[in-house]
C-alpha cells in the first residue's frame, strides 16, 4: 500500500516497529526533541527490522541474507524514488537530513548477516565486531543525531555502550538463540570455562554455563562502567542517545533471577519497569 501521501501513517508504521522491536531506543527516541525524534524512530525501526532477519530464517540462512541484502539495497535507490516500505524510506529520509555516515548503517546490515550463523564466533574480536556492528553504530548514530559536532568525540563511549548494550541482549535472547540452535557468543568464551557449544546448546554443563553467564555479566559490568564514566558531561539532550544503557542494570537483575534455568527460559522485563528505568534516567541525568 501506498503510504506516501499519508505522512502520518508513515510515521505511525515506523513508531510501532520501533516500539515492538527497539522499545528501549524507542521510548527513548520520544524523550527527543521533535526533529531528532522522528530520526531516532526511524533508526530504531531499521534495527528492529534487520534484527529480525535471523530469527525469522533461522532455518534458512540463505533466505536471511537475501533479505538483508534487500536492505542494502533501498538503502542504496535514489532519493526520488520509492522503496515500497514506510520503514526503509523514513530511514533513507532520516539519513540524507542528518547526514549520517552510511558506512555505518551498512555495518549495521553486515552484523546481521553474521547473526545468520549457528556456531559461535571465533574470538573475542569477532564478537567485539559484532557488538560494535550491531549495536555500537546505533549509539553512535543517535549521538550524531541529536549533536552532530559532539558525537565524533564520543567514539570510546559508542564502542563501550555497544558491548554493555549488546551483550546484556545477547544474555537475555540466549534461550531463543538456543532454541534455533545459534550460540551469539565467543568460542574464546566457551573455552574458558571449558564448555562447548554443543554442550551449551544441550544444557549438559550447568556449572559450566553458570560461569560464562557469570563472565558476562562481569565484562557488561565493566563496559557500563566505562560507559558512564565517558558520558557524564554530556548535556541532557546530547544524553537522549545513551538512555538505552539504563535497561542494562535491569536485564542483569532479570537474568540474574532466572540462572537456575537462563538457558531455557527468556527473562522478562515488564514494559513499566522498562518506562520506569527510561523515565528515570532522563530525568536525573543518570545512566
């Protein structure tokens, strides 16, 4: 369906997107000022889209790169032309009013595409990598956004946010990533503790699987740390990109609470107290 003639369809097809999908960088999004806000949405409902990509073909990776490819391509149509999808266009608009760097919506497909295997990556600078593609550059992205001249300085910050951001998701979706017989973790990691992923993906390690859990969240842990301390002097709205790592501590907590069974069942974070955690942040200026 055509929406172009219907702004306010667009916008409201973007919003829910980035609401089911991103619904931290969402209600995040909405504590923006107007401009940026509708960037931010747009960006966030480009990320729900591409992360839904490996779960919607894990049994058929080819069929998921095609998808992603498909992806790279609107990015790529001219501007006077029509990608048939609200949210591909909202993101093309967003891009050529903000002048974002397409190298790094690009890299945010290229991680996408390494989601689409099964076995675990190869170090800890893969998954670095992959942390840094998929959720670094929308940190980094959002900062450019809402200050353009600030945001080439907080290059520490946007790697930091990404791998406290990017492994606390991954810890959290660990039991559906599981469940499609994908490990979004280091091979490095699984060595340490002497675990495989065969073992890992089986559940024939407790102890095992209890120590990587409790790994992560110590290098999260750090990562946020870092975060924060990288952030501080930032002025509230400039902040607005970074209001995501406020759900980091949450997600700890959940997982924490489910380790008798982490790996089988996903923990839930209740849409309150992600409000709550979003509304907070903002308002005390604390991440």
């Amino acid at each position: 369906m055509d929406t172009g003639a219907n702004p306010d369809l667009r916008e409201t097809a973007v919003a829910a997107a980035a609401k089911a999908g991103e619904p931290d960088r969402y209600l995040a999004a909405l504590l923006a000022p107007p401009g940026p806000r509708e960037a931010l949405l747009a960006l966030a409902a480009f990320s729900a889209e591409l992360a839904r990509v490996p779960f919607a073909t894990a049994r058929e990776p080819a069929m998921g790169a095609i998808r992603l490819q498909w992806w790279q391509g609107a990015l790529e149509m001219p501007p006077e032309l029509s990608t048939g999808s609200e949210i591909a266009d909202a993101m093309r608009g967003a891009a050529r009013a903000f002048a974002l760097d397409g190298a790094l919506l690009d890299a945010m497909i290229d991680g996408r595409n390494a989601a689409l295997e099964a076995e675990p990556f190869a170090d800890d600078v893969a998954l670095r990598a992959f942390l840094w593609e998929t959720e670094g550059t929308q940190f980094a992205l959002a900062s450019h956004i809402l200050d353009a001249q600030a945001a080439p300085g907080l290059r520490s910050a946007h790697v930091a946010a990404g791998e406290a951001y990017g492994l606390a998701r991954l810890l959290i979706g660990l039991p559906r990533s599981l469940s499609l017989g994908r490990v979004p973790l280091a091979q490095s990691q699984l060595a340490a503790v002497g675990l495989s992923a065969q073992d890992l993906r089986a559940g024939a390690d407790p102890q095992a699987a209890a120590r990587l859990l409790q790994a992560c969240r110590g290098e999260i842990e750090k990562n946020l740390t870092q975060a924060r301390k990288l952030t501080g002097h930032l002025q509230r709205n400039a902040r607005v990109a970074f209001l995501p790592l406020a759900l980091v501590p949450t997600y700890l907590r959940a997982a924490k609470r489910a380790a008798a069974d982490s790996l089988t069942s996903e923990p839930r974070v209740t849409p309150f107290g992600r409000t709550g955690r979003i509304a907070l942040a903002h308002w005390l200026g604390r991440l």
